[in-house]
C-alpha cells in the first residue's frame, strides 16, 4: 500500500467517523449542521494539505528522474564518443 494511499484512508476514515459522531449526538439540527460544515471544513482543509504535501514530493521524484535521465544520456554520448575514436 503506497503512503498517498494510507494518508488519503486516513482522512477519509476521520471525517466518516466524525461526522458519524456528530450525528449521534444530542443537539438540535441547526447546531449539528453547523458541526458538520466545521467538520467538513476542517477534512477540506487537511486534504488540501496532503495533496500540497504529495504534490511537492511527486515534484521533487521528477526533478531527480530528470536529473538522473541527463546524467545517463551524458555518460552514453561520452560512451560513444569514445568508441568512435577507438576505432578512428
């Protein structure tokens, strides 16, 4: 299971379990609706977080790949380069 996965459950299973507890407690509908939309709110706000969070990690993956692809492509053309004169 990758951590994206897990971090994504996880929220999900907080805001479904809170908001379940909100539900069952005794309030009037007003002050439960109110709980809610703060309960909402606040699951909103934490995913954002994690999709920030995950976005500059899948950033900072690219970044080396591409890095890392560069060096790779050097090293072949100087591979080649070599052998060329090898044999020149």
């Amino acid at each position: 299971m990758s951590a994206g996965k897990f971090i994504a459950g996880f929220i999900v299973g907080g805001a479904v379990g809170a908001v379940i507890g909100i539900l069952l407690a005794p309030q009037s509908g007003e002050e439960t609706r109110e709980a809610i939309g703060k309960t909402t709110k606040e699951a909103y706000d934490k995913a954002q977080g994690v999709v920030k969070e995950l976005q500059a990690k899948a950033d900072d993956v690219v970044s080396d790949m591409q890095k890392k692809g560069e060096e790779i492509i050097s090293k072949i053309q100087e591979m080649i380069n070599n052998k060329k004169e090898n044999n020149a």
